[in-house]
C-alpha cells in the first residue's frame, strides 16, 4: 500500500488527506471530452482551492486500476474496515519502518528523518516547475490559495526562459499568418476593389 500511495502522490501531488478519501467514484480511467488523460476528482481538502481535478499519469492510472481489480471498498486506500480510509497515523507508521527498518535488531537510517511523504508532494510540484509549468498552473494543480506559495516551485533556467521566448514567437508567428489571411480574404471581397 505505501508503495502506491507514494506513486499517486509522486504524480498527482496530493496532499496526504486528500489521497486518503479519494473513493472509486473519484477516479475516470477514461478521458473526457477533449481530454488525453484520466483523471482524479479531488472533492475533500484543506480549502475550497483544494477542489480541482487533476490528470492521471500513465504510473499513477496503472496503480490505480490495479488497486481497483481487487477493491471490496468504496475507498481507494481502506483502512482496516472496508467501509472507511486508512489512517494517516497507520499509513505513518509504515513509513516510518521503511525510513528506519529493524536490520539485525536495530533501526537503520535507510532514509533522512526529514524524508516525510508529503515530501512526495513537493517533489511533485518542483518536477512541474522543472518541467517549465507557470507559477499559476501550479497554483491550480496543487490546489494553493495563492500563487505566492506556487512560485518556489518555479527556478526558471535559461533554458527554459529561451523555450519562453521560442513559444511567444511560434504564437506571434500563427497570429500574425491568421491576421494577413483575414486581411487578404478582406481585400478579395472589397466592393471597390478593381477588376482586371
């Protein structure tokens, strides 16, 4: 379970109490519309912000389905009843023995203490932002109140400040081919316009 936990939150960036009520219901393993991806329906959060949908990797829709095949529960990650979520405090603690297992009767530090899993949120979050993803995407996607807590996700490189610039003349080019089409279908269709 913890593994999955981990691959969903690693491509959802779900805060670990939104993962944990997720239900059956929340989930389309099909796209939508004009979507390309699954998704997953965030319903419960720490604000309204939190309310989003958010796409489904190919990893984090593979986890899921799997976990759906054998599913006797509402709930994505039951808990020891069918009928309600895991813990937070039981999906801690099987963390915590993964970070400091028992290796010949002693805890070994297999991972830093500071590794905790909504560590996997911001690894996340910080990938979208190497990724060249807007501060306000981000903002969106991780369902923050403000854009001020997306922006330290965002280290623009050069790189991708260049790929900025690629992008706006790619767009200043296909407007500038819509505005000399309008401009020449206008001109054909001009009442004074000479014939030869």
């Amino acid at each position: 379970m913890l593994r999955d936990v981990a691959s969903v939150m690693l491509d959802t960036g779900l805060r670990i109490g939104e993962l944990l009520n997720l239900q059956w219901e929340d989930i389309r393993f099909e796209p939508t519309g004009a979507a390309k991806f699954g998704s997953v329906k965030v319903r419960v959060g720490k604000s309204q912000n939190a309310q989003r949908t958010l796409s489904l990797t190919a990893r984090a829709s593979a986890v899921l389905f799997a976990r759906r095949k054998v599913s006797k529960s509402p709930y994505v990650f039951p808990g020891k009843c069918a009928d309600t979520p895991i813990l937070v405090t039981s999906l801690n603690h099987l963390h915590s023995r993964v970070r400091e297992p028992i290796v010949n009767g002693k805890k070994a530090q297999a991972f830093s203490s500071e590794f905790v899993l909504h560590s996997l949120r911001h690894t996340f979050l910080t990938r979208l932002g190497e990724a060249g993803t807007d501060a306000f995407t981000i903002m969106r996607l991780a369902g923050h109140s403000s854009v001020t807590v997306s922006q330290r996700y965002v280290h623009p490189t050069l790189d991708s400040c260049e790929t900025a610039f690629e992008r706006l003349e790619a767009f200043n080019g296909r407007a500038n081919e819509r505005l000399q089409g309008k401009q020449s279908l206008q001109s054909s269709h001009h009442p004074n316009r000479r014939t030869a």
